[in-house]
C-alpha cells in the first residue's frame, strides 16, 4: 500500500509537468523524476491512473505517440493551462493538493 495520498501525488505530477510548461514527458520520465522525492513505491500503474484522472480533469492532455524508426509507441503527458491555473491557485479542485 503506498504511503502517500493520491491528492498529493497529483499535484507533484502537476509540478514535475510545470518545470517546462507545454512540452511533453514521457511516463518514465515522470515516474524518475517522481520516485526520489517520496515516491519510491510508486509503479506505472499507480502512476497511469492519476494521468487520468488529472486528463479527465483537463490538467494535463497525454497523447500517444509512435516512434517511426521502431514503431515504439509511448505516451506523452503535458500540462494544460488549465493545469498551470490551478497550480497557481486561480482555480481549485478538491481532489488536488494545492495552495
């Protein structure tokens, strides 16, 4: 069972989205950049479900993408302005830590 709140967790995905606002991460990315602050229990698919939720949220926007040389797909996670405003406290959701 993991030790952190899903609320938590979604506003640091939000944050780890906002250091370059608008240009898409990978999930490992996400997840490495996740895991030494807190979150070294945390798996794909833990992580997977919060992208969801904050997509349907309208927080972030993930697209998959191909890789035309190995035909690798992956999916790419960006932050919405939507999704920098709450982080920046000019909206709320309370299923969101933030303020």
């Amino acid at each position: 069972m993991p030790k952190f709140r899903n609320k938590d967790l979604r506003k640091d995905i939000l944050v780890t989205l906002a250091y370059v606002p608008f240009s898409p991460f990978r999930i490992k990315a996400i997840l490495n950049a996740l895991r030494p602050t807190g979150y070294e229990d945390l798996t794909e698919t833990s992580l997977m479900g919060q992208i969801k939720y904050l997509e349907e949220k309208n927080f972030i926007k993930a697209e998959k993408a191909r890789n035309i040389v190995t035909e690798e797909e992956t999916l790419l996670v960006t932050i919405t302005t939507k999704g920098i405003d709450l982080l920046e406290g000019n909206c709320t959701d309370i299923g969101v830590s933030c303020g």
